[in-house]
C-alpha cells in the first residue's frame, strides 16, 4: 500500500509539473483584436520622388580672353543687363600701345609700297630705253637682258612691300580686336547671378579663360534637375505632371512638367541616377537658382476606384496555432511580391475575418486600388492583430523572464 501511494504522489507531481510548464511556455490565451481600415473610393496616383536643384534655363558664364588689371566694373550682382553692354572693363592702355605699334608699322609698309613702285616705274623705262638702244646695236644683248631682270626684280619687290601691308594690317585688326576684348560686354539680356572679380584684381587668361561673371537669362522661366534612381527611371515619360517643395516655402508645392528625360547616367558610390528636367513659371519670382528641390512625378493616375491600405494585401489570419492561412498556392509563389499578396482581403464579418478575393491595381505605395464584386466603400479590412492586454505579474510563483511579460503563442 505504501508503495501505490508513492507512486501516486510521484505521478500526481510529474502530471503537476508537466501543466506547469505548459502555462510557463505557452502562457494563457489571450484575446485577438483585429485592426481594422475603412475601403474608400476616390483618386489614386502613382509618383516618383527625387531630389534636384532649381536652375536657370540658360545661363551663361562671362570670361575673358585678354589678360590684365580689372579697372573698372559696372554691374554687381542682381543687376539687370542688357545683350552688348559693358559690366566691366580691363585695363587698356597695354593693348592700346599695341594697336598704334601695328599701325606704326602700316605707316610703314604702306611707304615701302611707294619706295618700291617708284623704284619699279624707274626700272621699266630703262628697260624699255634699252630696248630701244638695243635695235640700233648701241647696248649689247647683255646689257638689255640685265635692264629687263632688274625691272622683273622691282615689280617682285613691289609685291613684296604690298604683301607687308596686308601683313601690318592683319596686326592691327588683330591688336584692335584684343583692345576690344578689355571691355567685357553681356552676350545676352539677363540678370547677374555671380560675379567673381573686383576692382583691381589682375585676371590671366593664358591656360584657360578665368570666369568673371555668370547671367541668367530669364529668372521667370527655370527648370528642375531633378536625380532620379535608376529603379524608378523607366516610369517617367516627357510631359508628365510634376510637383516640387524648397525648404524656403515650406507647405507649398509649385507645379512643374517633365521637359526632358536625358539618358546619361551619373553614378555616385554604385547608386546611378538619371538627369530628368523640369521645366515650370517663375513669375512671382520666389525661386532663386541653386535651392534644393523635393520632387514629386506623376506617373499613372486613377480616378474614382476603390482603394485599401497596402498592409490589408498582406494581411494574413493566423490559425488557433499561431500558423499561417495562406493558400498552399500561395505560399509557392510568395517569393514575388505581388504573389505574396494573395490578390485578397480580409473583411471582419460577424467579428471573423473573412476572404475577400481582389484584383490589385495602381499603388501609391500607401494605399492600393483594387476592384472586386464583392467589396463595397466603407468595408472594414483587417491590417493586423492586436494582442489582448497582458496579465500582471505579481501573483506567480514562477515568474516568466523578461520582466514578466507573456510569451507569445507559437
């Protein structure tokens, strides 16, 4: 008798430990509360975000082809120019000794001309006295063929002393042109949006042609560059509606419109983006170039559709295990996004969920359309589950690790 009831006891106690351990590691069930978001009907659209900055349509970078102290500027930034007026001048006098040098030396060779063709007019009547004495044998044959060279070798000279000139006066059109390229003029109408230079400072222009200023031509007409990913590039077409913020508006979008889709790629550490420009009315005038741009492209838009939250397509009941409901279909094809989906919802019907099945549609990447014959506007789709409230800690005598918080069900 003893015995039997020492093994009772042992068994009473394996049976108390083994319940025990059940509460332990699986905790006691709680209730499921199912989130849920309201099917609305309306418009859908379907962007693409990047950043860019706001640029001039057309602005040009004023140099100068001519080296020397900067002597006078008239214009300072923000200035209004017009196309052939001077905003600076370069110290000329350098370049003027050069232009009255080259018209010394035409002086020149222009009296070299008269020197030689008086010289080749003497040579040729003595030639043709030769000639004359020649015929009644009073010079010889020599004497006349020597008269006839030097007369041939005074009209090569002339041409020689004309091919001066033209030389003298190349130089001087050439030192004219240089005398004028120390007045730097605007190339076009606009508005000075940099300048590099002061008063006194000497530019050289003897590598590369230093740059002095930089005007806008029309600040009422710009445009976007806007980078955009090399993923999200095959979605944007010219045309397409746009939108845009600088941090200097905040609250307020300008619209834009996609001028230009160019196809070099910039790459910058392995992340390739595309140049897309946008062109957009800055009539107000509030946007200057330079600032920083949040763009927004409309690439597909929908109007009047139904719609769910994109978490209410990969929504999926758990079973009274904890395990997943998705259709063994399903789960074969979970590796594809869309696939994971399931192209269903689920609507809390009689505080159960039930499957709805969808065809998905555009996405804005927080709502979703989606048409289906048996979902309705104000439908209730599940999002997620919300665990009950857990139970205090206090009362144990085992107290569960982690500060006492109920493991979740596997």
């Amino acid at each position: 008798m003893p015995r039997r009831r020492f093994w009772l006891a042992v068994t009473a106690a394996l049976v108390g430990l083994a319940l025990l351990g059940r509460w332990w590691l699986g905790g006691s069930s709680e209730p499921r509360t199912y989130v849920t978001a309201a099917v609305e009907k309306g418009p859908i659209v379907a962007t693409v975000t990047a950043t860019g900055t706001v640029n001039p349509v057309k602005s040009v970078t004023v140099g100068t082809y001519v080296s020397g102290p900067i002597q006078d500027i008239v214009v300072d930034y923000n200035s209004p120019v017009r196309k052939g007026q001077v905003i600076a001048k370069i110290d000329p006098r350098t370049y003027q000794g050069k232009v009255d040098q080259a018209r010394a030396a035409l002086s020149t060779a222009t009296a070299g001309v008269e020197k030689a063709r008086a010289d080749a007019k003497l040579r040729r009547l003595q030639e043709a006295r030769q000639e004359a004495l020649a015929k009644t044998r009073v010079v010889s044959r020599d004497e006349l063929d020597v008269s006839r060279s030097t007369a041939e070798q005074a009209d090569a000279q002339l041409k020689l002393a004309e091919a001066a000139v033209e030389q003298a006066e190349a130089s001087l059109r050439e030192a004219q042109v240089n005398l004028g390229y120390t007045d730097i003029v605007s190339p076009v109408d606009g508005i000075v949006v940099s300048r590099d230079v002061q008063v006194g400072q000497t530019v050289a222009a003897s590598f590369q042609t230093p740059t002095l200023f930089v005007i806008a031509e029309n600040l009422k007409k710009m445009q976007v560059n806007a980078f955009v990913s090399e993923a999200d590039i095959g979605r944007v077409r010219e045309g397409q509606r746009a939108t845009f913020s600088v941090d200097a508006y905040p609250g307020r979008s300008f619209p834009a419109t996609v001028l230009q889709v160019r196809n070099s790629p910039q790459s910058v550490e392995n992340v390739v983006t595309y140049d897309v420009v946008l062109e957009f009315d800055n009539e107000e005038q509030l946007l200057k170039p330079g600032m920083t741009a949040n763009v927004s492209i409309v690439t597909a838009e929908e109007r009047d559709v139904l719609k769910v939250p994109t978490a209410a397509l990969r929504f999926q009941p758990p079973s009274a295990d904890g395990a997943s409901t998705r259709p063994p279909e399903a789960a074969r094809s979970a590796t594809s996004t869309d696939a994971a989906r399931n192209d269903a919802v689920w609507v809390l019907s009689n505080d159960e969920p039930k499957r709805v099945p969808v065809t998905p549609g555009l996405s804005d990447e927080t709502m979703v359309a989606v048409s289906s014959s048996e979902l309705m506007p104000g439908d209730r789709v599940i999002t997620r589950v919300q665990s009950g409230e857990q139970k205090p800690e206090g009362w144990s005598m085992f107290p569960r690790p982690g500060g006492g918080s109920s493991r979740p069900r596997r």
